[in-house]
C-alpha cells in the first residue's frame, strides 16, 4: 500500500492529516503482527509409543511416531508442517535400511500403503473384490508389514492426511510436480538428519501419482549436487508417461496401452477365453503394438481390407460386440468399456480395480454413475487410520485425516520449456538417475485389473531410450491398482519388496 502525498500544511491540520493518512497502514501492519508472530512461534505436534509385533516371521519391537515435519522460509517463519508417521525398529541401528513411502491423487494420503500393505496394522476389507461394507472394520497385526527389513517413514504431502500449511502460506505454494516434490525431498532430509541416517542404506516409493513423485523426488534428491543417494525406487501401479495414457480424442496410443487391461478384465468376467490370464495379455500386448497400432495410426488412410480383421482380434480380447466395435470406430475409451462390458448382466466394472462390479441408477448411458471398486474400499480405510493414529499412537489434533482431497489448481509444469509441459513424461528423471547411480534398481508392481495406471502404460513408459533395462524388476498381480486388498497378492507383494531390499 502506498502512502498518499500532501502537501505540506500547517500546524494542528497537518498533523491530523498525517494521522489520517497512516491509519490504514498502521492497522493493516497490527493485524498482520499477530499471524506472523503466531507462526514464527508454532510448536510442531508429535506422539510415539513404543510397539511390537512378527514381521516376515521375525519378532520386532518398534517405535511408532506421528510427527509434524515443519517446512520454514529464509527467515525461519514456519510455512508448512508435513505429518510422517514412522516406524523405527528398536534397538535403533543406523546400518537398517529406510523405506520412504507415500500415495498418490494428487491429494491423496499415505493411509492406503500404510493400512493395506506396509505398515504393521492393517484393516481387513474383502478379499474378493467385495464392498466393505459398514463398521466396525477389524484392525489386524500385519505379518507382511517390511518392518523386518527395513525402518518405514510414510509422507503425507501438504493437503493429505493431517499435512497442512502454518499462518498465511497458500497450499499452492505445494500444490505441483516439482513443488512437492521439493517439499517432499526436504522433508526426506530433515528426516535422515533428525534420526541419523545420513549413510543408511535408502529406498523411496510410491503408488499411483505417488510412482510421478517418485521419480521427481529422486529428481530433486540426486539431480543435483549434495545428493541423497538411493538404493531403490519402489513403483507401485505406474503412471510416467501422461501423454501416452491420455483417453482424449486424437491419442491413438491410449487405445494401445490400455487394451491388455481390457483382456485381461474380459477374461476375469467370463467374456473371453483363454489358458491364463498371462498368455491372454500377452497376445493383446503383442496385437495391440503391432497390427493394432499400425492401423489406428494410419487414421482415416487405413486400409478398408484390413477393417474387419482388426475388429473381431478387438472383439476377441475385449469381449465387446463387433457391432459395437464398428460404431466405436475401433477406439473404446475406457470409461465406455466400464459401462459396455456387462450391460448385458446389468453391471459396471471398477476403474481402480475391474474385478469389481456396480449396479448403477440404470443401465443405460456411455459411463458408470461411480466407481466400485473405490466406494468399495474407502469406509474401512479411513476409519482405520483415525483409529490407529488417534487411539493407539495417541495422536491430538482437531484436524480431519485427508484420504482423497482436493489439492486446488494443481501446477503440471516441470520445465524445459513449451514441449516438455505438453508431452508430461517424468521417466528420464529415473532414467538419469539409473545412468548416474551404479547402486539404484527400480521395483515395478502391476495389477493385471488396473485401468488407473495400465501396466502396458508404464511398460512403454519405462521401455524408452535413456533408461537402463538391466536394473529394472517387474511383478505381476492378479488384482487391480491397490493389489494388496486381496490377501495371496499382499503376501505376494511384500515378499517381492521384501527380496527386492535384501538384494541391495
């Protein structure tokens, strides 16, 4: 704000004048005192309490810690407090690794890895593809939890779980590919240093978007000089390449990665036959990037003779009508195919997870009212973290557990000009990485029902130029995005990563 100019007056006029005039700045400057002096003085908010339980068969005994991790400016005012929860094995020993791990969304908090997969509670959903249901929702010891190989820190970024911003601080400040993950890497650091764990061996990962802040995570940790090396990046239900997984019109590569998932899920409901699951994508895979993508990138120049060939190998894998076929033009968006696939059993299938079935208000209509395979899911998940966090760890905070929220106007842009903002591609940042560290593999799980992230999307995405092949692990789940929900693959999943960190 800017003072107004008078003239010079004489005497009593010009002194009230004067006061006049600097009354609005004076009470603007009192009001803003007080929030700066509130956050300059914020006492970050913590709980811990010392468990155990069998892991991996071994008897551990840990400590549990949910813990404000206070992001400050150049000035030391207080901008934002990021909540881990960590569990660290006791006796302490610097020479365990430590896992990093958190969700996706963006928006989304790290209950789902740590109430489904890792952490050393779990809530028990269905197994089989079935809705949750009503509470109570049973909170069980997790013996698949990787406490008995590694200490665990998982991450809620700002706007996720209790994460939240401190005084005037605007959550976009956070709210971007690379403004999170330099606040995630911050948090990574203050962690390591606070703990000691400076020369501990390190793994980082995620699911879903949390695979994207993965990748600019390791972008910010080793890009640069003063590096936080890593052993591992753990990637759970990929999503790299946004461009290639794109359902808009005039991107013919989204037919061609999602089209294995198709199979696959035609395959699980009876609509196609096949020996395995295996055998079956993998002829998609090969009919969908070969004679499939030949054709649909001639456009309208494709030859009519090749027509109706490429529509019944569609109908075949997809389990869809030709007819339909023909009035789709061969191009079936995936939300259509929710929706087309069991129509005639008055069904829709899950976008996270296809095995799982919705009735929706009717059955006509292109899409599904909702999905559910997430409606499925969400009610025993949030109850058991607040639970969990509240109750056992004894953590105090008015604030509500953010599952899945709105992170405001999120910022895609990751620099390097026009090109790099309209093909978002963050898989040469691990590509870097692996060329740059001789130590760092890459762990990739997959659900075979996962329209979220398609497993032939991140197949493409990490099979470019750039990347190094050899160091790069690939599982294969017979579920869908959260493949742990179902319990043979949760086992499955945890004696993967397991094996994945003792190979170091």
């Amino acid at each position: 704000m800017n003072r107004p100019v008078f003239a010079p007056l004489a005497g009593t006029a010009a002194l009230l004048l004067s006061a006049l005039a600097a009354a609005p700045l004076a009470a603007q400057d009192s009001s803003e005192k007080p929030a700066k002096a509130a956050a300059k003085e914020y006492v970050a908010n913590s709980a811990s309490k010392r468990l155990a339980g069998t892991f991996g068969g071994q008897r551990i005994a840990y400590t549990a810690t949910v813990a404000e991790q206070v992001l400050k400016a150049e000035d030391g005012t207080p901008k934002a407090a990021i909540v881990t929860t960590s569990y660290v094995a006791e006796p302490r020993d610097p020479s365990r690794p430590v896992t990093f791990l958190f969700n996706g969304g963006p928006g989304s908090g790290s209950v789902w890895l740590q109430m489904g997969a890792f952490g050393p509670k779990r809530v028990a959903i269905p197994s089989d593809a079935r809705d949750d249901g009503a509470p109570p929702y049973p909170i069980l010891d997790n013996p698949d939890s990787l406490l008995d190989v590694t200490d665990i820190v998982f991450i809620d970024p700002v706007g996720t779980g209790f994460s939240h911003t401190i005084g005037d601080t605007k959550g976009e400040e956070y709210w971007g590919v690379t403004k999170d993950a330099k606040s995630v890497a911050e948090v990574i650091r203050k962690w390591i240093s606070e703990n000691g764990r400076w020369n501990s061996p390190k793994f980082l990962g995620g699911e879903s978007y949390g695979t994207t802040r993965s990748a600019a995570v390791v972008n910010e940790l080793e890009g640069d000089y003063n590096d936080v090396s890593l052993n591992g990046v753990i990637l759970i239900s990929t999503i790299l390449d946004f461009a290639a997984g794109a359902d808009t019109q005039g991107n013919e590569l989204s037919y061609i990665t999602n089209l294995p998932t198709m199979a696959a899920t035609a395959l699980y409901h009876g609509k196609a036959a096949a020996p395995s699951v295996e055998q079956f994508v993998e002829e998609a895979r090969q009919f969908a990037i070969g004679p499939y993508a030949a054709y649909l990138l001639q456009g309208q120049n494709a030859p009519a003779s090749q027509r109706a060939a490429i529509r019944a190998e569609l109908a075949r894998f997809t389990g869809l009508s030709e007819s339909y076929l023909e009035q789709a033009d061969l191009r079936v968006w995936p939300y259509r195919f929710y929706k087309e696939l069991l129509r005639d059993r008055g069904q829709t299938v899950g976008r996270l997870d296809s095995r799982y079935t919705g009735r929706d208000y009717d059955n006509a209509g292109e899409g599904p009212d909702s999905d559910p395979s997430f409606y499925g899911i969400d009610g025993g998940y949030a109850a058991a973290i607040n639970q969990f966090a509240r109750e056992d760890i004894g953590y105090k905070t008015d604030r509500t557990y953010v599952t899945i929220g709105s992170v405001g106007r999120w910022d895609w842009n990751i620099g390097g000009g026009r090109d790099n903002n309209a093909y978002l591609n963050v898989a040469p940042y691990l590509g870097k990485a692996l060329r740059e560290n001789s130590g760092m593999r890459i762990f990739v799980g997959q659900g075979w029902y996962d329209f979220a992230t398609p497993f032939f999307a991140a197949e493409f995405a990490l099979s470019r130029t750039g990347i190094p092949q050899d160091r790069i692990e690939w599982k294969y789940y017979d579920a869908g995005h959260m493949m742990y929900i179902r319990d043979e693959d949760r086992q499955k999943l945890s004696a993967d990563i397991r094996a994945f960190i003792r190979a170091r």
